[in-house]
C-alpha cells in the first residue's frame, strides 16, 4: 500500500456511482481520508444501475463527507441527446 501511496500522488474514478463496498474499501485503503485533495472521484447518481452486481450509489454521500468534498463540479448541459429525447427519458425516469 505504502509503495503505491508514494507511486500515486492522485486518483481518478469514474463512473464512481457503480462502486461496491469492496471497491470504495480498496479508494480508502490507498488513498486514506487527509490525503483527499489527490482523489478525483466522477459519477451520477441517476445513472447508477449495477446495484444488481452490489454497486451502492451511497458510495457517493460517503465520499463527499468522507473526504470533505468543497466542491462538487454538476454537469447539467447535455450535449449529446436533443430536447424531445431528454424530455422521454425524463418522463421515464419520473416513474421510476
């Protein structure tokens, strides 16, 4: 642990919102909360759909206390889907 602390001065996670216990266990192993200010941690909490595998979207509140995020950066601006297939997977999602 200690080689790869020193190895690694930052972390990056995407797609955080699909992580298991085991996995945010393993974040904190090598990157210990203090050290937070190396973690970069990415993730939407309205796409996580691996619960069925454990995934646990909590993983997310836990780590923004945990590591006292200051700032949580939201990207609202979807550049990809047009307005009418926004508003049918909204109207979806709103059912869920």
């Amino acid at each position: 642990r200690e080689h790869y602390q020193r190895r690694f001065a930052h972390l990056l996670v995407d797609e955080f919102q699909d992580t298991n216990r085991l996995q945010y266990a393993w974040l904190k192993m090598f990157a210990p909360p203090g050290r937070g200010q190396g973690v970069f941690a990415v993730g939407d909490d309205d796409q996580s759909i691996y619960a069925f595998r454990g995934a646990r979207v909590g993983n997310m509140a836990d780590f923004e206390r945990e590591y006292r995020v200051e700032r949580v950066v939201k990207l609202e601006q979807n550049y990809r889907s047009s307005g009418h297939i926004l508003d049918a997977a909204n109207e979806l999602i709103a059912h869920n």
